[in-house]
C-alpha cells in the first residue's frame, strides 16, 4: 500500500519524460530521492520539474503521460 502521494503543485500537463524521445524520469518500482525528478507539468509553455519530495518506491503513476492535471491532483504513489 502507497504511503504517500506525490502531487503536482499546478494545473498543467504532466509529462513524464523530458522530451518524446527520451526515457521516462522515473518507473514504476524505482527508488527515488527526495530532489528526484519523477515528472515535468508544463502551464503556458514552461515546464516545471515535479520531485519526489522524499524517499521511497514509486508504487505506480496515477495519471498517464501528457494527461491534464489539476492543482493538489496525485500524480504518483510513493512507498517506503
């Protein structure tokens, strides 16, 4: 069971990989650090880096690559 969700700070569009051709920042089951960036929301053309904020497993991606989000929406779920 996840223990923490990370979510984005802004309305946007999620991205979860830096450029189309690029490999995703983080996968499912990948441990991650806490400044690790495990997506991107972009909002009027400027992309803002989404961090893990503390360390664990990612679980699993609640939304999927360039779906929109909304301010306080849970992206990820996070795991000890």
């Amino acid at each position: 069971m996840a223990d923490k969700t990370i979510d984005s700070p802004m309305p946007g569009t999620f991205y979860r990989r830096s450029s189309p051709d690029a490999d995703p920042f983080v996968a499912e089951g990948d441990t991650v650090q806490a400044d690790d960036v495990i997506g991107l929301v972009e909002i009027m053309k400027s992309f803002h880096e989404i961090k893990a904020g503390e360390s664990g497993v990612v679980q699993r991606f609640l939304v999927e690559n360039e779906d929109a989000v909304e301010a306080g929406q849970a992206l990820a779920e996070l795991a000890d």
